[in-house]
C-alpha cells in the first residue's frame, strides 16, 4: 500500500499523491485518474475541489508553516 502524502503549496493548491480517494458533499466517489492531483483551496476554482490555477488571478495568499497551526 503506497503512502499518501498531502504538500500545501504556497499560494497554491493542496498537493495529493498516493492513494486517496476523494468523495463530494454527498459522499459519492469522485473518479480520479491519476495519483497526484491538486485540490483548490482559493474557491476560485472552476474545476472544484480542483486546483485550475485560478488562485494566480485572484492573488489568493497563504504560506502555512508547520508549527504554526492550532490545536
């Protein structure tokens, strides 16, 4: 069984990779083709819960460090 792995990107989208499985609102399976993919954090998306780069027009900002999260 591969590991799943999740990068917040800064600025950016959420990386996924590994094994996953990604399920809508009301918690159908989304078919996914590939074992990487993006998913929008901007809400500007077009493709959502997909990343389309829109976070680049709508100068979405966020640099999230590990250790600065709350509890």
């Amino acid at each position: 069984m591969a590991d799943t792995g999740i990068r917040v990107k800064d600025n950016g989208p959420l990386v996924v990779s590994g094994t996953f499985t990604v399920l809508d609102g009301e918690g159908n399976q989304i078919t996914i083709d590939k074992e990487i993919v993006a998913l929008c954090r901007c809400g500007h998306s077009a493709r959502k819960p997909f990343c389309d780069g829109s976070h680049n027009d709508a100068a979405f900002h966020s640099e999230v460090r590990a250790g600065e999260l709350a509890n």
